[in-house]
C-alpha cells in the first residue's frame, strides 16, 4: 500500500451538538497514533488545545 490521501468525515462532540467536518486524510502505513491534525488544518480551522486539570479540550474558532 502507498501513501494517500482520503476524504473521511471528522465528527466532534460539542455542547451545542454535534459538528462534522469533511476533510481529506493522508494515510501512513503502520503509523503509531490513530490520528494527527497538522498545523494546516489547526490554522483552517483555528483549532486551539486547551489544558485544564488534566483536561485536555479541543476549541474550534470562537465556539464554546
């Protein structure tokens, strides 16, 4: 199997419900972590990781 690109849908789990994005995944044969998100798609989407506690949350945008 080569490297490739697929279109898959990522889905979050937010407060005001259910979010799902249409994204093209590149695929890595025998890669360790399920998934990735690169610089690119935490600055399309202006992902932020937020820490708290041990907490560890996903903030897209300006959303809660």
């Amino acid at each position: 199997m080569t490297d490739k690109y697929v279109p898959i849908t990522v889905f979050f789990d937010v407060s005001e419900g259910p979010v799902s994005m249409d994204i093209k995944a590149y695929v890595v044969k025998d890669m360790n972590a399920p998934l990735i998100l690169g610089n690119n798609f935490a600055d399309q989407y202006s992902l932020s990781i937020l820490q708290d506690n041990r907490v560890t949350k996903l903030q897209l945008g300006d959303s809660k």
